[in-house]
C-alpha cells in the first residue's frame, strides 16, 4: 500500500468480508417503526382477536360476544376457541423467536435496547407484518 486511500480500500473491503463471516447487515436497525396504515388494520384485527377468544366464556350464552353475533356463529366460535387461541399463540410465538434470532440480531439489535422489546411484542401481536416494516 502506497497511499492512505489504498489503506481505506482495504480497511472497508476487510470490514465488509468480516461483517459477512459473521452473517450481519451492514446495515443496523436504530429505531422501532409503530404499524401505520394496512399494519395497524391487522394489528388491530389480532389484538381483537386474541382478546375475544382468550377466554371460551366470551362465546358462553349471555357473554360479552354472545350478545353481539348469532347464536350459530356463537357456537361455532365456542367450539374452536380453543384451537384458534392455541394456534395463534403457538404460530405468533415461533414468528416472535424467528424475529429476535433471525432479522434482529443479524441488523445488530441488541436484547438490553428497549427498541428490541418493542420489536418483539408488535411480532407477537401482529406477526409477519413486523417482517415487511
């Protein structure tokens, strides 16, 4: 190396092959993106969700659903609940564990920022919407 820009060449082309043995972006996550638009729609819609068939008694005759939807649909609903809350928490829990140890820690987000966490809850939440953001 003759000159100081050969130097920054090979400083940058050495940061780069380091940075691609470790399996990490150059590029690094610094802020948490609340859900805006379609996204907050489908947070909303699975917030609801999980709050409406956390418990079987909502879909009971004379629940807090049961007083809103038909009597078939209700009993349809009490007949699944079980299924979808355990689906959903089963399928939004391996989302929210792909997250933190696939894209977060390959965009250097660290487990002690407050931005992971909140990261972490809008995946478990709203799934593969925190991906596309």
């Amino acid at each position: 190396m003759t000159s100081y820009r050969e130097a920054r060449e090979r400083l940058v082309d050495m940061d780069k092959e380091c940075v691609s043995a470790l399996d990490r972006s150059d590029i690094t996550i610094k802020e948490y993106t609340p859900p805006k638009g379609w996204y907050l729609a489908l947070f909303m819609l699975v917030t609801a969700t999980f709050i409406s068939f956390g418990r079987r008694s909502n879909f009971a005759p004379g629940g807090v659903i049961a007083s809103v939807v038909p009597d078939v649909f209700r009993r349809f609903c009490w007949t699944i609940q079980p299924f979808i809350l355990y689906g959903m928490l089963l399928i939004h829990t391996a989302e929210m564990i792909h997250l933190g140890r696939g894209r977060l820690r390959r965009h250097n987000v660290n487990i002690r920022n407050p931005q992971y966490w909140m990261w972490m809850g809008d995946c478990f939440i709203e799934g593969v919407g925190a991906y596309n953001r």
